[in-house]
C-alpha cells in the first residue's frame, strides 16, 4: 500500500497533476474553483519530489497557461505567459506589446479577445488593465506571467519575472468546473 502511494505521489511531481483555481486572476479564461489537468512533462522531466530536470524539453512560450510557485511568497500560481527569454515586452492598461507587435486584442460583448503566441483567449480590462509593464527585455531562463483578469491579477508586473524552475507545469484544460464534469482547453 505504501509503495502503491508512493508510486502515485511520484507521478504527480513529475509526469501530471491536478490544480485548483483559488482566485478570480485568470477570469473570464478560468473561474475561482474551476479543476485544471496539468502536464508536469510539457516542459521536461524532474527528478521525482526535487526541482531537478533528468531531461528539460521545449520552454514555455507566450499564450501557455501554467503553473508556477510565486516569488513573492511560494504559493501556487495559476497565470499566462506573456513573453520569454529575449522579447521585448510592454504593457500599458493591460494592453501587450512584444518585441514592437501589440497582441491583437478584439473588442467583444463580453468583454474582449486577445490572441498571443497565435493562440486566442478571453481577457479583462476591468479596472483599467492593472499596472503598466515596462518596456523590459526579458533577461534568459526568464518570464513575465500575467493574469487574463488583467486589472484584478497579482502577477509578474507586481512580483517580477519568473525563472524557468519556478514553472511546474502547462495547464492542458479545465475538466471539473461550476457545472461538473467538463473539458475547457487551455
């Protein structure tokens, strides 16, 4: 019985894992107690209970939602990439620009519709978009994370870039939300 727990325990530190939405920082995208299925191997393989990669795959890339630990106090985040490694990045309420590009952002009844790393998502501008970004060359093995609820969002634009460790995994989709059973991609 112990080994059976500890063969599963092993799984979810480094292969797949479940996560539980606490806030309202990724909405309309994914709402406070929604259920997201996380792949720990999108961005290579650790070492079981450690931080160590035994191989490190593709990096994350703009449009990712992942999950990451906090630098500001090491609880569990749930946020969107913005830029990595090399981008020149701005934001400017709640508005992105990547190395001179703005993120195409659609106006929509609900609210809006941005497309980054080729990829559409709903976002939030209540409140102004949140604090200005900026402009920042993002320094290597380094992210800017940012909530799609950009005005309501603790995120890289208040506690800084993230190193690549930090990221635990890529969020895949919502499978348990306020209606039970479903399967939201990401």
């Amino acid at each position: 019985m112990a080994s059976a727990a500890l063969i599963v325990l092993a799984g979810r530190s480094s292969l797949a894992d479940h996560y539980q939405v606490p806030s309202g920082s990724m909405q309309p995208s994914v709402e406070v107690g929604d259920r997201v299925v996380v792949s720990k191997l999108a961005y290579g393989l650790r070492l079981p209970f450690t931080g160590l990669y035994l191989w490190r795959g593709l990096d994350p890339r703009p449009g990712d939602v992942v999950v990451l630990v906090s630098p500001a106090d090491g609880i569990t985040l749930l946020k969107r990439v913005i830029a990595g490694p090399g981008d020149l990045v701005e934001v400017r309420d709640g508005h992105v620009t990547v190395n001179g590009a703005a993120a195409d952002l659609v106006e929509v009844r609900q609210g809006a519709v941005e497309v980054l790393g080729g990829r559409a998502h709903p976002v939030s501008l209540a409140r102004g978009g949140g604090p200005a970004f900026g402009p920042l060359r993002i320094p290597a093995d380094r992210y800017l994370v940012m909530g799609d609820n950009r005005g309501d969002s603790f995120d890289g634009r208040s506690f800084g870039l993230v190193g690549r460790g930090a990221i635990l995994g890529r969020a895949l989709a919502v499978f348990h939300g306020r209606t039970g059973l479903t399967w939201r991609p990401l």
